[in-house]
C-alpha cells in the first residue's frame, strides 16, 4: 500500500472511530445502525491490518498524527478527539493487528463517555488501564509527576546516613550472641488457598446493604455534637438514595423498620429521636418518591410486598409527592401501587388529598376520585361536588360511583342531578350509583324519574338501566309500583308503553318474587313480540333463581 | 497476520511454561540423573512435541514483564502466577528473550539445555554460553533477550518517582480533606494506576521503597505503603484490575480519620492514657465521616468507608470500634489490617525507640495475632513479602553482613543480598548476590544464619535501597 492510500484508509479510520463514538450513544447495543457503525469500524481497521501490524497514532493537543502526517485536525474545545486523549496525558496509540470487534467496540464505550461529568471518576487512561485491551497500547505522559517532593524526602534521608562504625558495633554483638535470629515462617500457598480466594472475591463482590447500614447506625448511635447529628442526618439521606436509585427498595425498608424501633424505643437518646423521625419523614418526600418514580417508570420489576411495607412505614407527608407522581407515572401497571399507597396514606389525613382534586390532569382527578371511594371517609362529598362538573366524562363517571359508595342525602341529591346529565354513559353510571346506595330516597328518586312524562322520551336502552337501579330494592313498594305500572292504561299508547311494560317485566324478574309469575305470565302471549319475550325470560330467571 | 488464539492454545502455552518452570525448579533442586528430574523432562518432551505435532512451531518469547507463547500473551492465572514470575527472572537472568521449537524434540536436547541454563549463570556471557551449548541441537534456536534503551534501565529511578509522587499526592488529599475541599477521585486513580504498573513491573523494588521508614512524614509514608502493599497483595491474589484501583483507593483513606487527632496524641513520645486512647479509637469511625463527607455514595465510597471503619477490628471480633452486631470482615478490611500493622510495626516513630525489624514484625503478627488476622491473606501476605523482608539486615554464613534486597520468589528463604561488610566486619558499598547461586559442586555459596534489626544499627536502608 502507497503512502497515500495508507494515509486515506487511517482517515477513513478517524472518521470511522468518530461516528462509531457519536452512534454508540445514541442507540441501544441491539439497533442495527449501532451494530453497523462498529462492523464499519472493524472493517476499516481490517483493511488497513491487511498491510500493516500495526497503527500507530501520534497525539498532540489539537491534532492526530500517522507516520508525521496529520490525519485529524480540530482546533474546538468540545468534541475534539485529538484533545479527548491528549489532556489525559495519551500521546501515543498503537492498535495492533489482530484487534477483536470486542476490543473495538470497548475503545468505543470508552472514549464516547462525557467525561465532564462528576459521576464519571475515571479518566480515558484508566478506563483504557482497567479493560486491559490485549491490541490497544498506548505511551501516556503522567504530568502530574514532579520532583518537589522527592527532593525534599532524599535531603531528610541524607542527613540520616549510617556511618561505618556501626558495623563494629553489629559484630560485636552478634557474636556475642545477644542479638540475632533466624525464624523462618513457611507458609506454602495451596491450590486449595487459591480456590478460598475465588470465594473470597465473590463474597466481596456481593451487596454491602447490611454491612453500610451497620456501620452508619453504629455511627449514630455515637453521635455527640450538633454538627454530627446534621452530618448522620445527610449521610443516611445519601445512602437511602443510593439504594432507590440502585432499585433497592428492601434497604430502605430496612433503614425506615430499624428507624422506626429507634423511635418507639422509649430508652432512645431525645436527639437520637429526633433524627429519626426526621429521616423517617426524609423516605416520604418529594426527592424519594421522585426516585421512586424512575423505577416505576422504568423496566424495573418491584415487589408489591416491598413496596407495600415501604410505604407502611411512611407519613402523611408522602401524600403530596405520591399525588404528584401519579400526574408523572408513564407506565399503567405501576399506577395501581401508587394509588394503593395514597389510599394507605389518605386514611391518615384525607384533606391533603382533596388537592389532587383540582389537579389539571383529567387522569389524576379521576385517580383521585377512586382514592376516596376506597377511603370511604364522608367528608369528602364537599370536595367531590366540583369534580362532578369536570368537563371530561370519565372524570364525572368516577366521581358519581364515589358519590354512590359514599351515600348519604347529600351525594343522593346530587345524583340525581347526574341523571340528566347530557352523556348517556354518565346518566347510566349515575343510575348505577343510586341504586347502590339503597337508600329509600335513591329508590323514590328513580320511581319519579319513570313516572316522569319525560321518561318516554328516553331510549329503551336507558330506560332499562333505569328499572335496573331500581331492582336493587327487593321490596313491597317495587313491586307494586312495577305491578302497577303494568295494569295501568297509558297515555301514550304505542311502543313506547310496550317499552316502559317491558322494562317493568324485566325489572320484575330481577327482583325474583315468586308471585309476580302470574301477572307475568299474562303478558307471555301479548301481542308485543318485546313484551312477550321480556315475560318469558322474567319467568324463567324467577323459576330458575337466576 | 495474528495468531489466532483457542482455547487449546491458551491452555498448552500456560501449561507450557508451568512445566517448564517445575522443570527448572527441580533441576536446581537435585541432580539431572535424579528420578524426579527425570521424570519433570519427560514430562515437558512429551507436552512440547503434542504441541509441535499440532501446531508445528512453538515460540515462547518474553516481552517486558509478559510471556509471548505463539504471539500471544499468557494471562497470569492464580494457579501459575508464581511460576511465570520466577521462569521470567530465570530467563532474564541469562538474558535468554526467546525459544524456538521447530520440530520435535527428545529429553536428551532438554537435559542439554537445562544443565546449560543452570551453568549459565556462572559465567559471565551466560546467554552466550547457553547459545553456544546448545549450537548442535538444531531443533531448539535461542534469541537474546531484547536490550532496552538507557531510560528503560534506570527502572528504579522511575520507581522512585512514581512512590514519592503518590505520597505528595497523598498529603494533598489529606490536606483537601482537612480544609473540606473537593477531591479529584480521577487523579487519584491515575496515581494508583501508575502504582499498579509498577507493581506488575517492578514489584520488588516498589516493597524496597516501602521499607524505608526514616522519613519525617509518617502519616502520608504510611498511607501510601499501605496503599502500596495492599495493591500488591491483590495482585499476588490475582485481583481484576477494577478490585486493585478500589483496594487502592480504600487502602489510601483507611486512617484518614486520624486528621481529627489531635497531634499530640498521635505523636505523643510516651504511652496514651486512657483517655487519649478513647480518642484514638474513634478514628476509624471519623475516618467513615470524612470519606462520606468527601464524596457522593457509590461501591468505591462504600468499599472505602468500611475499610476505614473496619482496619482495626479482628476476625474474631475483638480490635475496635466494637458494633452491636458483629460480622465477617471484610475483604479489603482484613487485607488492609495485616498490611497496616506491618507497615506500622516496623516504622519509627516518636513513642518507639526501636521499631520490629520486617522479618520479627512478620514472627510476631503469626505467633500473637494468628487468631485475629485472616489466616490466609496472612499467608499471601508472608509469601509477597518474603520469610525475610526487603530490608532485613541478615549475617550470612560466609560471615558477611547484608541487607535483603530483593526475594525469590522460588526459594523464599534464599533472596538477593545487598552486601554491606566483608568477612572481616569492613564496610563495603554494597554489591549484590544472590543467596540461590550455588558453586560447581551443587553446594549454595552463601545462606542466612542471623537476622537482625538495621535500625538497632542506624543502618539507613535508604542508602542501599533507593
């Protein structure tokens, strides 16, 4: 290969490195165009090693030499691959023939971390250092050798030199036999040993939760000084976002059970106490459950029973960050731990809840309004009145079965208001609701409504929800209201009386009184093809106690 | 092109040079007609002429401290990490850089070569020696070990840098830990890497460094041995390059909650009372205090937190702090603790006249402290270090006096001595022999009858170990 041809391959090279190292972090170790950009890589490399052993690159601050020649040129301050190894010191590197795409792709991984981050302790020479890559060397210059130091130790030594008459002196009392040994320890190393090693290195590199915790609380238990009490304080809050953001959820589990005994342990020093409530409180906000939040959002499994006993261990004050995060949550599945805990949480203080009433988001009002259906607590009718205007019908809908479960006049009457809402689905929910409730008032509510002149003019699918409410009432009054309705001559003759008897029928046969089968029986051959087949069912459902 | 390396491979060329190794080893050991010889040189033939059989061409070369075989570079395994490294010395001993297998070979051409190696080392081109021996045996070529550049040689000068650079960098971090201030952990591993290389490198000098204890500054001197021993003792236990920088960087910080002790304590010329002692044994848990207050939680920050809280605690839970609960110690801890107290043991410092010589210090930590220190990071420990440490001052039996220079690693109780007197007790300005060197009737020429302490003498180490 000409010197030319050479030096265009290893700019195809530099070229190659660059976008392998921009695509790498764009795209996920399975994406076809990360796979791509590295396979290009390695083929570049190939070609070049078809002629060469070896490739070396010289480095200099703002430029990248082969064989003098300069092959990459960059003079900026951000993306400069030249000044990405020069101000770690590289100023050398060989990639040898025979480098693997695995080696390749480590080179990659490397130098496209953003090393202006705090999080990242490791420069490019010992990220290079700890992959111990077989065909990448590189010559590094340690600038941060200097002499100062060494030139002050060897004058200290100096001045200690040992002066040749000691030696007489060492003579003489070895043979005098008052000074001198000879004990030799002999401790053979086994390959026994070297397998305990191996077991060893495992048991290192397993979690160190218990051992941390250990060793914090043993330093809180010690604590004297104001400033200690604020440094513990700080170092359990940095340890308990370790654990959330490495998904442990267990150890802080464990952090908030032995906090939580520190408090109930009347011998617990005051101070002592008060920090602990105050960490205790620290596992409910905003910045944990934000955390909290990643893993939700993410691929992360979390047990429920973990999960569960993390939030048993919280305050109230988790109420506000939980409610926030339910506006946040992305994924479904997890929503349901999250509601599960605000209705924990919610029975310690339900007015922080009523915020999330007013939330903007349609999804969270409605989370709300579950919530406090589960909460059951009556308070919360005041609250749920605004809601049940929200524009949006799923919103209205859970309001309304929050508003049945709760029951009482209040929520009834506004129930039925909720009847003539202008969403059908709403009126049907609401119609649910109210019989629900069970009550008397709720029942009367919904006679009138059929009795209503305007009740014709309802479709017949709603019609039906309507007696369907109204068989929650197995009663006397049903019954002969329904039995009247069926012997009395309407009005409005024409289907839609047929309608409103065939509702009554079903209504009958939901109620399963064994003697409305006589009067049902009578409708069996009428001449409404709808009636007729109502009786007929109503019949059979009572005779078979459906 | 690259040699295109299976796992076969890499399993005959690690297996190669082990029996080459043992070979050596039990040449030296007894006579070439000797049934265990003989039965070693069978052994090697039969393993080499598999390998010729398959692969034609056996290369085994060294470059810098690594083993070649093929053109590809022997990993250190646990298992054989004492055999490479005592084969490497033996072939740099006669300057012998590379063997080339070409056909098969027979165990009359390998006793030839053995008997050579052996003699080689008494003359005084033993390279030349062993090639011209070995000039009718075509099968088997030899090549001269590569010379390296002027800069390359002054090895110990570099050494010597990169210590003195790693206790100024180390006063450094513990004055930024004094003053609060931020620490920058990616200059700190570049210092430990470069520590690292030097280990892998030139393991025995940078333990030379380690035993010179004259300096003024104690507490950094200390922090970087520490640091240093514990790095080498990973290596020896074959640690991953990731486990040697964090043991590294948790071995820097295991006292650096003595920053909280107030100097008069810490340098108090006569014994603590009670009170003082109580200070002193909050220091593992001030030390926690300032690696937390130093940085964010991550594996490193823990790993260090708990050496600094464990390093004086006992396996069988006596030491200090006591905890409430008891638990294992530890790796790094129970590393850190036996190299700490052997660094700390055999210092000067100002309430102790007489610091342990190493080869005492190492008695005395076996005989009173076996049930408190991990029997077998001890016994790694003992086998780097040596049965007598550099530095131990040693009266040989030609009546000489010297100082251990360096160990080998093959015959620990045979190391490389620095003579400092004649037989006559005259100083001399040392010359170093080697305790394994034997004269022509297989009798060694010099060995150990005393040891003694070189500080009871004023024998400054520096002098003879920088």
């Amino acid at each position: 290969m000409e010197i030319c041809e050479q030096l265009t391959t290893v700019r195809n090279i530099i070229q190659a490195i660059l976008k392998a190292k921009k695509i790498v972090n764009l795209y996920p170790e399975n994406n076809p165009i990360y796979i791509k950009a590295l396979k290009e890589l390695s083929d570049r490399f190939s070609e070049f090693f078809q002629d060469n052993e070896s490739l070396k690159l010289n480095i200099d601050k703002n430029t990248i030499f082969y064989d003098s020649e300069s092959v990459y040129q960059n003079s900026a301050m951000l993306d400069n691959l030249a000044l990405l190894f020069f101000k770690d010191g590289v100023r050398e590197l060989t990639f040898k023939n025979g480098l693997t795409a695995k080696e390749t792709e480590a080179f990659i991984k490397i130098i496209s971390l953003d090393f202006e981050k705090d999080t990242i302790d490791e420069d490019v020479v010992t990220l290079f250092w700890e992959k111990d890559l077989d065909n990448i060397q590189y010559i590094v210059e340690d600038q941060f050798l200097s002499d100062d130091y060494e030139k002050k130790a060897m004058d200290e030594l100096q001045q200690k030199t040992s002066t040749p008459e000691s030696i007489e002196e060492i003579y003489s009392a070895i043979f005098s036999e008052e000074e001198g040994s000879k004990n030799e320890i002999i401790l053979p190393v086994t390959d026994e040993d070297f397998h305990s090693l191996l077991e060893e290195f495992d048991k290192h590199n397993q979690d160190k939760t218990d051992k941390s915790l250990n060793m914090l609380f043993e330093l809180f238990s010690e604590v004297e000084k104001e400033q200690e009490y604020l440094d513990i304080v700080n170092y359990f809050k940095m340890f308990i976002e370790f654990f959330i953001k490495k998904g442990n959820i267990n150890a802080v589990v464990d952090v908030q059970s032995r906090l939580k005994k520190l408090i109930d342990n009347e011998r617990t020093d005051r101070e002592i106490r008060k920090c602990a409530v105050k960490l205790l409180s620290f596992t409910g906000g905003y910045s944990i459950i934000d955390l909290i939040g990643n893993i939700l959002n993410s691929s992360q499994k979390i047990e429920e029973n973990v999960f569960k006993s993390f939030v048993s261990f919280l305050d109230t004050n988790a109420i506000l960050p939980f409610m926030k995060l339910l506006g946040e949550l992305k994924a479904i599945h997890t929503r349901k731990l999250v509601i599960d805990a605000l209705v924990y949480l919610g029975k310690k203080d339900i007015s922080s809840l009523y915020k999330g009433l007013n939330d903007p988001r349609w999804y969270v009002v409605r989370n709300m309004a579950y919530i406090l259906r589960k909460i059951n607590d009556k308070n919360a009718f005041t609250y749920l009145l605004k809601p049940l205007e929200h524009e949006d019908i799923r919103v209205r809908k859970e309001v309304i079965r929050t508003l049945g479960e709760l029951g009482g006049d209040k929520a009834i009457t506004s129930l039925q208001r909720c009847l003539h809402d202008n969403n059908i689905h709403v009126r049907k929910t609401a119609l649910s609701a109210l019989g629900n409730t069970g009550a008397a008032a709720a029942k009367q509510i919904i006679m009138e409504q059929i009795s209503d002149k305007a009740f014709n003019d309802n479709s017949f699918d709603e019609k039906k929800q309507y007696f369907e409410a109204l068989a929650n009432w197995k009663d006397r009054d049903v019954y002969d209201f329904l039995v009247k309705m069926l012997s009395k001559r309407s009005f409005f003759p024409g289907s839609k009386d047929y309608d409103n008897k065939a509702c009554a029928v079903y209504c009958l046969g939901l109620i399963g009184r064994k003697d409305a089968i006589p009067i049902l029986n009578e409708y069996k051959n009428n001449s409404n093809k709808l009636l007729r087949e109502y009786s007929f069912s109503a019949v059979q459902r009572i005779e078979n106690g459906i | 092109m690259a040699y295109s390396v299976n796992s076969e491979t890499i399993n005959n060329a690690t297996e190669v040079i082990n029996q080459l190794a043992i070979f050596l080893r039990t040449a030296k050991v007894h006579n070439i007609n000797n049934t265990a010889v003989i039965s070693a040189t069978d052994k090697f033939v039969s393993l080499v002429n598999n390998i010729i059989g398959l692969e034609n061409t056996i290369v085994l070369e060294i470059r810098g401290e690594y083993f070649y075989f093929n053109d590809y570079r022997i990993r250190y395994s646990p298992e054989y990490i004492l055999n490479l490294d005592s084969l490497i010395r033996e072939f740099k001993k006669v300057e012998l850089g590379t063997i080339l297998i070409k056909n098969k070979i027979s165990p009359e051409d390998i006793k030839v070569f053995i008997g050579l190696f052996l003699k080689s080392h008494l003359s005084e081109n033993p390279f030349d020696y062993l090639k011209d021996g070995m000039s009718d045996i075509a099968s088997i070529q030899l090549k001269k070990i590569q010379t390296i550049s002027d800069e390359t040689l002054d090895k110990r000068k570099i050494v010597k840098r990169i210590y003195f650079n790693a206790v100024s960098f180390y006063k450094e971090i513990f004055n930024k830990v004094r003053n609060d201030e931020k620490i920058n952990l990616k200059r700190a591993k570049r210092v430990i890497t470069s520590v690292i290389n030097q280990i892998i490198e030139q393991e025995q000098i940078l333990l030379g460094m380690t035993a010179i204890k004259d300096y003024d500054e104690y507490t950094y001197h200390h922090s970087t041995n520490v640091s240093i021993l514990s790095v080498a003792l990973g290596r020896r236990m074959d640690m991953n390059h990731k486990m040697l920088i964090d043991l590294g960087i948790a071995s820097i910080f295991h006292d650096i909650g003595k920053i909280e002790v107030p100097n008069e304590i810490l340098n108090k010329p006569s014994n603590l009372n009670d009170s003082e002692w109580r200070i002193i044994k909050k220091h593992p848990k001030w030390g926690v205090n300032a690696i937390l207050k130093m940085r964010s939680i991550d594996d490193l920050t823990i790993n260090s937190a708990i050496v600094a809280f464990e390093h004086h605690m006992n396996i069988n839970h006596t030491g200090y702090p006591q905890v409430e609960n008891p638990a294992a110690l530890d790796l790094f801890s129970r590393i850190v603790s036996i190299v700490d107290q052997y660094d700390a043991m055999t210092a000067n410092r100002i309430y102790r006249s007489n610091p342990m010589s190493p080869d005492t210090t190492l008695r005395e930590l076996q005989e009173k402290s076996w049930e408190k220190l991990d029997p077998l990071v001890f016994k790694f420990f003992v086998n780097m270090i040596g049965i007598y440490p550099i530095g131990t001052l040693v009266m040989l039996n030609s009546k000489e006096l010297g100082l251990v220079f360096e160990n080998n690693q093959d015959f620990l109780h045979r190391p490389r001595i620095m003579i400092i007197s004649d037989n006559k007790g005259n100083w001399i300005k040392g010359h170093l022999v080697d305790l394994a060197d034997k004269n022509g009737n297989d009798e060694y020429l010099r060995t150990i009858i005393k040891t003694m302490n070189p500080k009871h003498y004023n024998i400054n180490l520096a002098e003879y170990l920088l």
